[in-house]
C-alpha cells in the first residue's frame, strides 16, 4: 500500500467535493457519485449521508476497490474501515446528515493504491 504525498493530500483536501467510484466484480468501473472528502492530518476519510444503506457504501463494502477524483487528483484507492475516532469531530455546512449515527457509522478512509496492489 502506498501513502498519499503532500500535493494529493493538499488538492483532495482543499476539494469541494470528490467524484468516487467503486469496481465492479469483474474490476471495471461504476458512475461516479459525488461526495464530501475530510483530510485530517495524513489521511483521507468519507461517509455516507444514507448510512449502511447508501448504494456506493456497500459496493465499496463489497469491493474494497475503486477510483477517486478531486482537485485535479485522479488516483486509485482502497476502502479501508474506519478506527471511528473522529467520528464526532465535524466543521462547515450542511453538517447535520454527516454527523447523524447512521452516516457516522458508515466512516471509511480512502488509502491510495499503486499499479498492481
């Protein structure tokens, strides 16, 4: 597994949003959806606002595999689960479905992936 370096963390994280999308069975790619991205310090987390429920979540869950584009950033990724430690933790607009049980449940940290991995 690689690490982020710094100009990936700086663009994903300074992003508005972030367009994801998770691999098929066969490794292909799905649409992509776009959601909110946290950076918090060397790390790169998301959530769904749908919880457990939210379609991408749980191909993601399936899957573990997919592709990420933000801030110019496009960059293949696994879904890890989430230590859930920053869970309460929560800034900006349009927080509170992002900061519901359900969608803090769902907390998955992006870890990039290098050609082959």
């Amino acid at each position: 597994m690689s690490t982020w370096t710094a100009d990936e963390l700086n663009e994903i994280g300074n992003a508005d949003e972030l367009r994801l999308a998770t691999a098929r069975p066969d490794g292909s790619l799905r649409n992509p959806v776009t959601i909110w991205v946290v950076r918090h310090g060397d790390d790169l987390y998301i959530r769904s606002y749908r919880g457990p429920g939210g379609s991408w979540f749980r191909r993601a869950r399936e899957r573990r595999d997919g592709r990420i584009q933000a801030g110019g950033v496009d960059k293949d990724v696994t879904f890890a689960d989430s230590d859930h430690s920053l869970d309460d933790r929560h800034s900006g607009t349009y927080v509170d479905p992002m900061v519901a049980p359900q969608a803090r449940a769902t907390t998955i940290k992006l870890l990039p992936r290098t050609a082959g991995t």
